[in-house]
C-alpha cells in the first residue's frame, strides 16, 4: 500500500478507539516504532496483530503522538490534503455568502484535518495550523484554500500556544494575496472590522454568530449586560435588536476599542446605547452590584478557563463565580446566556456548576435553552472532543 512508511505498533488492547476513528493516538498506547519518522510525516499506525489501524501524522514531540489522516489505505498526498480541504469548502457553500459573509471553513479533526482551522471573513481566509503534521502540510493546505475560495488574500496565524506542545515556532503573516485594510465582514446584517494578523484567534468567533441571533431574539427594550465582549459581537447584535443599552466589560483595551470601532462602522445603530468598560469582569459584577446595578439580559462568554479536565476544579470555581454574580445582577423575569468553551468542562458539569451558583445566588432560575456552536463548526460523531462550547439560556423566576 504504502511501501517504506514507518510503522508504529500498538500494545495489545489499545487499538480500540483507533477503530471507533477517533483520530488521536497518545503515546502511551504504542509499544514500538519502526523507522525513524521525521515531525510531521506519514506513519502506518498497526495493533499489535499487525493489521492497519489508520494512516497518521507523527507528532514526537507531543502526548497525542499522532493524529489519523485516514482509517483507509490512502497515499496521503497534496492531492489527498486538497479533496479533504475541497470537501470542508464545499459543504459550508449553503451558509456562506462568500462576499460578505464569516464562517469557519475548516473545523480540524472534525472535517478529516486535525490541526487545521480556516475561516472566511469576506474576501480573506485565515488559516491556523496547530499540530505537526498540519504545519508539514502547510504548502498543499495554503494551494488547496487559494484554491477552493479564491479569496483574494490567505492570512496564517499559527500561533495557537499549542504549537508549543507540538514543538513548533509561531508563524503569522500574510502567504497569499493582498490583504484589504481594513477587513470588514458581515454577520445577522452587521459589519464587523477582523483584526485577522493581532486579534484573538482568527481574529473573531464565528462559533456565536447563530447565538448571536438567538440572544438577540431577547434584547428588545432591555438592559443587557455583555461581559467577556471582544470586540462587541454580542453587544452589536442587542443593539441591532432594540436593546434600551448595553454595558459591555472586556479586559483588553484593544478589544474595547475594537468594539467600539465596529460600533461607529453601523450607523444605523445607536451608539449613545452603548457603555464600554475596560475592566475585569469578576471585579466589575460586584462592583456592578454594591451599585444596585439590575439588568434583564446578561451574556457571560469568557475565555477557556480549563483547557484540560486537569484543570476543571479551579475553573469549574471561576465558572461558578461569574454566573453567581451574574444570576444576582438578574432582574426577576431576565435571562442569562451563559457559556463556557473549556475542553475541561462537560456539559452534565457547566449545568452543574449553573445549579450551585443559582442557589448561592439564592434565585430561582430554569433552563430555557441549551447553545452550541454554528453549523460551520460540526462535531465529528468519532471526535466527541470537537462539542467545546457549550452554553445555557437561564431565565430567572
Ligand atoms: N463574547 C466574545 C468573545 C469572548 S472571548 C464575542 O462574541 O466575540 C473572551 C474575552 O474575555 C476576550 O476578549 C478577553 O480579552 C476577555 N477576558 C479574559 N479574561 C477577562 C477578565 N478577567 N475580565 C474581563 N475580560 C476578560
């Protein structure tokens, strides 16, 4: 099949999730190698009765020492990188309004490309590549988006931390095109300016545009409090839906002023609605509250606090801690849409953590929704880790 690959074995009974396809092969499982793969290249993964699990890319650097390009005999080639990539294009042609519009256009393992994400904001695509054998890749990757989108301008932002874990250096800068100043795209009818070589990420979260909508949909006439907001995709969309105003709370005063910025570029909304307070968020909501501050919708959307389940204990506190604050700052009636992207974090455990801080809070308080990430960002049925964000719609009694 593929002649001269290195072959890496398995020990006996750890062949198991390679054969539900989950693509990520810890090093723990493997019993020996054969051949000397280099960072990044092709491996024959084999159980240990010696038949072929998966095709993978080498990572020796990293616990998930490798991560599966195919379950099938495959060559993995530029052109095999290049069907994948045309197939993850393809199936988000029907949400996507390629001129104006954001979406994410590759979604890592869950499209059949670990460490590969792509999104389109208008004309420009940002890729980021987070594994070894993605940044081995990254030529065909880079062809094969030119490609598929034309996009007038391809922008790399490697520079995820886990590149570390991988053992590769950052990478950031414009590999096709020219990019456009500024980069501007469409989201629900709102223009949003992308800071696509400095911002976070790709330089936005495509993952809330629909709950952006859904939010939304409870803004009319209310007092909404947005904290964790970036640069104002939650605000805009409450604008956009007749909010009375909108506080917004972000740490960095890039992001602030960012937000601001994207503000004053919708001139059909009001912008004396708008507050925007560069603080911390735990400080802020006490604060908010020793002022007698009420709202009628809150949206809390802060950064990962548990990249791992190592790390859940302290961030399901973190957690608790802002939605407790935010459930008091909750006028009776109000809701509160509430998230958490953290790979640490279930589902069962966020509606958990939601339960403790509504009886600290001592409210009354029940779940009207449950929130997840666009269709642009799909959940491989094999890759169960692919569901990251996971949020909570909350209406106070
Ligand atoms: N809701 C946003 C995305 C939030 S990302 C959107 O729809 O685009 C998380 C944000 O939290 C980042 O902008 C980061 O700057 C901010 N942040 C992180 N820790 C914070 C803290 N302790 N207080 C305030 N903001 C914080």
């Amino acid at each position: 099949m593929s002649p001269g690959l290195p072959i890496v074995r398995l020990k006996p009974g750890r062949d198991r999730s390679l054969r539900q396809r989950h693509p990520w092969l810890f090093s723990g499982a493997i019993a020996a190698v054969e051949g000397s793969p280099a960072s990044g290249a092709t491996v024959e993964i084999r159980a240990a009765d010696g038949g072929l699990l998966a095709l993978a890319a080498w990572s020796p650097a990293s616990q998930i020492r490798a991560r599966a390009w195919s379950f099938a005999p495959a060559t993995i080639d530029a052109s095999f990188i290049a069907t994948r990539i045309r197939r993850a294009v393809d199936a988000r042609a029907a949400m996507l309004d390629a001129r104006h519009g954001g979406a994410r256009l590759v979604h890592g393992e869950s499209d059949g490309l670990p460490g590969v994400v792509a999104d389109r904001y208008a004309d420009v695509v940002v890729v980021q590549l987070s594994s070894a054998g993605a940044d081995a890749w990254r030529d065909a990757i880079v062809d094969a988006l030119a490609e598929a989108t034309r996009a007038s301008a391809i922008v790399e932002r490697s520079d995820a931390d886990v590149r570390a874990l991988e053992g590769l250096a950052s990478r950031v800068g414009v590999v096709r095109g020219t990019l456009p100043e500024p980069v501007v795209f469409r989201e629900n009818g709102i223009d949003y300016a992308v800071d696509v070589l400095g911002g976070q990420k790709t330089g936005f979260y495509l993952d809330q545009r629909d709950n952006r909508r859904i939010v939304g949909a409870h803004a009319a006439g209310r007092r909404v409090l947005n904290a964790f907001c970036y640069t104002g995709g939650f605000t805009l969309a409450c604008l956009a839906a007749g909010a009375e105003h909108v506080v917004s709370i972000d740490s960095s005063a890039q992001a602030i002023a960012q937000a601001a910025a994207n503000l004053a570029r919708n001139p059909a909304l009001d912008a004396s609605r708008a507050q925007w307070r560069e603080a911390d968020v735990f400080a802020e909501l006490r604060r908010l509250r020793d002022a007698g501050s009420s709202f009628d919708l809150i949206v809390l959307d802060p950064p990962k606090f548990a990249p791992t389940s190592q790390h859940a204990a302290r961030a399901a506190r973190a957690y608790k801690d802002i939605n407790l604050w935010g459930l008091k700052l909750l006028a009776p009636g109000g809701h509160l849409a509430t998230f958490s992207c953290s790979g640490g974090i279930d589902a069962t455990l966020f509606q958990k953590i939601l339960a403790g801080a509504a009886q600290d809070a001592r409210v009354d308080a029940s779940i009207v929704g449950r929130l997840t990430a666009s269709a642009d960002h799909p959940v491989a049925l094999a890759f169960p880790e692919g569901d990251y964000l996971k949020g909570l719609l909350i209406r106070r009694s």
